[in-house]
C-alpha cells in the first residue's frame, strides 16, 4: 500500500500514478444561468421531477434540463449538518429552482458526484444567517482526480454497487405496500384463513376492547434514569412510537432504579401521551418478556382470556389506528388512557388458533422486510468502504 497522500489505497490494479489536484470550475461546465425558480402556486402537477437543495420536492408538468447533470445544494443547513445528501446525479428530463448549482463533468459525472458528496462544505460557507454555498467559492474548490479512463472504471464499479442498493430499497418499498394491502384485506376478512384440517374457523365476533383486556399503568422512569449496562431493562412511553415496531424483540433500555411496573410475558403496551397527535399514540406493541420495567405514560393490556398479542399490535395499530387516534384527549398534550378506549367495538376472530395463524403470516413478513433491510446496509456500509479506499 502506497503512503503517497494522492494515491488511492484501493485501486485496480492497471492504473498507477498519482492523482491530479485541480479547481472545480475546470473540469466543469456550469448551467446555473438556466435555472428558473417556480413557487408552489406556479407548479403544474405532472411526471417531470423538479428539484431543490434537497434533491427532489415536486414534480411538474414541464422541464428545463434534458440529459445527465451535478446538482450541489447552493444553500440551507444541509451544506454544514449533512444530514442527506447534498450532491445528486440528475438525469433524464428534470426542472431546477434556484437553490442547487447544476453543472456538467468533463469527463465521469458520476465520479465527480460521489467525490464531491464526500466533501467538508463547512469552511465553504459564506452564508450568515443562512448556510450558503456562492458559485464562486464553489468554483474554486480542489479535489483530487485520476485519469479519464479509471474515473470510467471506479464509476462503472461503484454503479454496480448503487444498482444493487436501488434494487434492496425497491425490494423494501415493495414489501411494505405488500404488507399494508394483505393486513387490510385479513382484518377486513376478504381473506379468511382455514384450520390445519383445511376447515373454515368460525365467523368474527365484535366485541369491546373491555372484554378482551384488563388495563395497568405503567409507573415511574424517565430518561434520567437510563444507564448503560443497568441492572434491569426497561421501557419508557415515548419509545413505544420511536423505538419498536409491533413486536419487541430486543430491550434497548436500562436502568438501575427499581420503579416501574414489570411486564409479563405477552403485554401489549400502547402510550399515554404525546406533544403531536393522537396518531402517534395508536401504537400497540407486543413484549414477549417478564419483569421488563415499564414506565409512566404507558398503557399495559392484559388478556382477561388467551389471546396473541402479535395479532392485536397489528390489529390496533394498522387497521384500527385511526379509530384508536379519536379518542386522544388533549390540545397541548394529547393523552390516550384506556378509559378512553375501553368501549372500543372491534370485529375479531376468537378462535386462538386463527389469531395465530394471522400474527405468524404477517411476522412472516416482517421478517423478509428485516432480512433485507440488514442487506441493504451492509451493501450501504460496504460502498462507505470502497468510497474511503477508492479516492484520495
């Protein structure tokens, strides 16, 4: 491995020699001249994206640019947070606004896109009250680069790379909407499950939230009291809608203090109260673990007889979250008790078994989502790599 600061410490093996330090506005060609700001008013509706500093934030009915170009967010608090991207590849048929610089490379635009996602904009800043990148300074920025031919060659890899990541988040995209049409139509009974014996189950019953569950507050706890490694693992209310999905599978939290309610195996917990809306406290989530200390804030349901609490956080949350939502309480603090909710009608099954069978199907589910999602980031992380070895 080569010390030289302007050599790659990964690169194929035909290239050699150092990288060429240059100004940004000579390898390329601006189009900022072409850029025409439209306000929200302004924009008809149609297929074309437009962008911003973001990327994109609406589409349009016509366009301005028709080809591959460089966009780099001109201003806002993404040029010093970074938050997302800043730097983005254009292409096909688009329109601009005035608050992202649009150029073309001379030579690989998607090689000179990823070097200068990489880059620190802060010393670049000449905005005040507002982060701002001025096309002058932006021009006169120096970035290391190699020859035409092994810019192609890195481009050609690290787009192979980026295919895969389109095609895992596409992947995701596609599960989730597969998700949310089949628990509309389970819970809706359009698709009805049968018995191991190929039998039908018995018809859906309504019933009040009352008559399934028996309520417990959750006690005590705030953030103050979480610790690493603590004695005893626990849950605080606002994690219930940041934090867990429908089913926990892992405790995230710890605390040495002893307050608190402890779980028992098959809790549903749903929070109390919320800054926002009652949207976000329609959460149900189920804990398949005893003595979890459970904090205030937190509704705890607990089965008067057998039932999933898999199938009721998917249940509750999902297809009864908007009429669980109706009954928050509050305008600058919005709660949601259980005797708020207790008289809630549902239409469920009562065969266990078929409760069963829906919260094993959907878990299903969830699983290929999880499964790809880790591949996702580990291709994600691995492009992290190759950009930290690949460029000087």
């Amino acid at each position: 491995m080569s010390k030289n600061i302007n050599v790659p410490k990964l690169r194929f093996k035909e290239f050699s020699g150092e990288w060429e330090e240059k100004k940004l506005g000579d390898i390329v060609t601006f189009y900022n001249s072409k850029r025409i700001p439209l306000t929200e008013t302004d924009r008809e509706k149609g297929i074309y994206p437009y962008y911003g500093a973001s990327g994109i934030i609406d589409y349009v009915k016509d366009y301005i640019f028709d080809g591959e170009y460089i966009l780099l967010g001109e201003d806002g608090a993404n040029i010093v947070l970074r938050n997302s991207r800043l730097v983005f590849l254009a292409n096909g048929k688009f329109w601009l606004n005035n608050h992202a610089h649009i150029f073309k490379a001379k030579e690989s635009n998607y090689f000179l896109c990823e070097i200068l996602e990489r880059i620190n904009y802060t010393k670049y800043n000449t905005g005040t009250a507002q982060p701002k990148l001025n096309a002058e300074v932006v021009k006169k920025i120096k970035i290391k680069i190699p020859q035409k031919e092994e810019q192609e060659k890195i481009a050609l890899f690290l787009g192979s790379v980026d295919k895969k990541i389109e095609k895992l988040t596409k992947k995701n995209e596609l599960l989730q909407q597969y998700k949310k049409s089949i628990m509309q139509k389970i819970f809706s009974q359009e698709i009805r499950f049968k018995d191991d014996k190929g039998k039908e189950f018995p018809e859906w019953e309504e019933k009040e939230l009352r008559d399934i569950f028996i309520s417990i507050k959750g006690k005590g706890l705030s953030k103050n009291d979480l610790v690493d490694n603590g004695q005893n693992k626990c849950i605080l209310y606002g994690e219930l809608y940041t934090t867990y999905p429908e089913v926990i599978k892992e405790i995230k939290s710890f605390t040495n203090s002893n307050d608190g309610i402890k779980s028992i195996y098959g809790d549903l917990l749903i929070p109390c109260s919320t800054t926002t809306t009652g949207i976000d406290l329609a959460n149900a989530t189920a804990l398949y673990e005893d003595n979890v200390l459970l904090g205030g804030d937190i509704t705890i349901l607990r089965f008067k007889k057998k039932g999933n609490s898999t199938f009721y956080a998917y249940f509750l949350t999902h297809f009864k979250k908007y009429d669980l939502a109706k009954f928050g309480q509050g305008s600058t603090i919005v709660h949601l008790y259980f005797e708020h909710f207790k008289n809630m009608k549902i239409k469920i099954p009562l065969e266990i078994k078929e409760q069963n069978k829906i919260a094993n199907f959907l878990s299903s589910i969830d699983y290929k989502i999880e499964e790809n999602q880790k591949i996702l980031e580990k291709t994600k992380e691995f492009k992290k790599s190759l950009l930290q070895q690949m460029f000087v």
